[in-house]
C-alpha cells in the first residue's frame, strides 16, 4: 500500500506561512500553531481522509517518507506542530489525538496540506480535495463566490465540469442564479451520486432545460450482471488482510472472486489490477468497471462501481464489506475489463 502523500515536510513545512499575522519560515514555533486553528473540519471528514490516506487505519505504522497514523501525518511535521505531547508518532496516538494536530497543521497551511491535484486529462488524484470542497454541507456560500472557469455548455443543454467548478457556480453562470443548484443535481444525482458536494472534472451535467436527459442508473447485464449479483451477496461480510473468500476477504481477494465470475481473471494485487483494462474517466463510469485509489500501478485500494454513483468494496476491517456513495471514499480512477 502506497502510503504518505500528505500533510508531510517535502518543502511545504518549510515555505513562508503567515500565521496570526506572523510571516515564518521553517518549523513553525509550538506558541504559534497551538492557538485555536482559524478553521475546522468535522471530526467525519477527517475519517473520510484517513479511509483515503490508510484505509481508515488510525495505528498505521511507518509508511513512505516517514508518514504514520490515519492521516499519514510525517513525524517531523507531526513535532513541528506539537504532536510529541501526544506520542513520539502519529500512528501511536490517538485518533483525536491525531486529528487535534491535524487541525493546527490545517490552521496553518490550510487544505493544500491534504490537497486534490489533477493529472494531464483533468482526472482527480490524491484525496479528491476532502477539505478544500468544503465539507459535508451542499449549502452554498452567502459571500459572492468567484467566477467559474470558462467553459462552454455542450449541444443539447449540457455541461462538462471543470476544475474548481461547484454546482453553485455552474447554477449562477449557466441559469443566471446560484440559487437554482438543487435543480441541476435534482437531474444529474446519477451522475454525481449523493453529495452534491463531490461533483468532478469532465462529469457531463444536463443543464434545466435542455433537450437531452440524464442517463438512468443502471444495475448492469451480462458480464458486469454477474459480477454485481456477486458483489452484493458479500456485502456485510468481513475485511481480512489476505483474504480470498468465501468468508471473509480484503480489497483485491474480494475483485478478483468477482471478476473471475465474468471470465475475467485478474491478478491479486491492488497495484497490478489498477493497470489492467482501459482506463476511463469516473464520469464515463458504468456498472462493472474496476475502480482505484492512488495511481495505475501502484494504486493502494480497489472497488467496483454498480452505478447511481455508488461502489462496492472490502474497505478495512472497521467496516468490512459496504456498499457506499463515492463520496464516502472518493476514487482516483476506474478501469473497464470487458
């Protein structure tokens, strides 16, 4: 498992931050950052981003460069900012523990600690930008929001996704009013799944009014039929590192028992499956296509996607085998194997 991508000191711990008014270079002084952080997540967004960074393992050990615990903070940052109150590591804290330090990271370099980035085509890579969207509330900003990156709305009432684009901005710059959101998720939920919030670079989104419909959500036939008739029977069934079936599996045991129903034999890796078959974006998804959390490659976790915005996958042994919307773990890509 590919692990540390986040909240570490590769330059950022050391570039020129201005804390309560005070510009400092280097490690920021424990008198600084312990002040009340200027902003907060809830204590459920720091789970979504440790389910992104370790699989939701809060006593994660040494990882790349260093990164322990649920949120992968690196131990140098990790004192930097006053976690050896708390332990010598992140991974030997406490969750709250963990997230109390994460909070003053966050107070000091703001979301782009934990920050989404895109590749060359648009797609998502990282945590899907957890904190920089917001948090969990679709209510929109009552300051007035800055203006949207230009983009034209395709033929037949529709619109491509950009980066940085909220529905509150799509609504004001397309219907003359951010108000009017609710309408286009109201005709788009397919599409984007059940948190307004997680909409994603290149999703096709039909505006109100226009002549082209949303696509309904399908449960698959054929091959991806099989492969979700499958899924849906393990739902509840355990997390086991290494574990192949019937029982109990873990996130790639439990893929390949899938796929092999459909004639598809997979290899046992997450990081091998996540270069198998084409590559397609997550708004092209559809019922049956391997989805994947990291790179192609070397990526640390898989699922399949069963349409309505929603995945099946073993998750960790906290929750073992769920179905949940892809905003509850957002993936970084999806592979189509038949």
């Amino acid at each position: 498992m590919s692990k540390g991508r986040h909240a570490k000191d590769s330059g950022a711990w050391k570039k020129v931050t201005l804390v309560a008014g005070v510009a400092t270079t280097g490690a920021i002084p424990l008198s600084v950052v312990t002040a009340p952080p200027a902003q907060a997540a809830s204590v459920e967004t720091w789970e979504k981003i440790a389910y992104c960074e370790s699989g939701g393992q809060w006593n994660l050990g040494g990882g790349h460069a260093d990164s322990t615990g649920g949120l992968q903070i690196q131990t140098r940052t990790w004192n930097d900012f006053g976690g050896q109150q708390y332990a010598p590591t992140a991974g030997q804290a406490t969750k709250l523990q963990q997230i109390a330090v994460a909070e003053k990271i966050l107070a000091a370099q703001g979301p782009s600690a934990w920050a989404v980035t895109y590749d060359g085509n648009g797609a998502a890579k990282g945590c899907n930008g957890i904190l920089s969207r917001g948090g969990p509330s679709p209510t929109p900003p009552t300051s007035t929001p800055s203006k949207p990156a230009p983009s034209k709305p395709a033929p037949g009432g529709t619109y491509v996704v950009q980066p940085g684009d909220s529905l509150f901005l799509i609504a004001k710059a397309k219907l003359g009013d951010g108000e009017k959101w609710p309408s286009i998720y109201k005709l788009n939920r397919g599409v984007i799944g059940s948190n307004p919030d997680m909409i994603l670079p290149d999703q096709k989104l039909t505006l109100p009014g226009g002549t082209s419909k949303a696509p309904p959500a399908s449960t698959g036939s054929g091959k991806s039929g099989q492969v979700l008739s499958f899924l849906k029977n393990q739902v509840g069934k355990s997390y086991v590192l290494g574990g192949n079936g019937p029982s109990v599996f873990d996130c790639s045991g439990l893929t390949v028992a899938a796929y092999k129903l459909a004639g598809v034999e997979l290899p046992r890796l997450s990081q091998q499956q996540s270069a198998r078959g084409t590559p397609v974006s997550l708004s092209q998804a559809q019922p049956g296509d391997l989805l994947y959390w990291g790179t192609p490659g070397s990526a640390h976790h898989v699922a399949v996607y069963i349409g309505d915005g929603k995945f099946i996958g073993a998750q960790n042994p906290s929750v073992g085998i769920v179905e949940k919307s892809l905003s509850y773990s957002q993936p970084t890509g999806a592979r189509r194997l038949f």
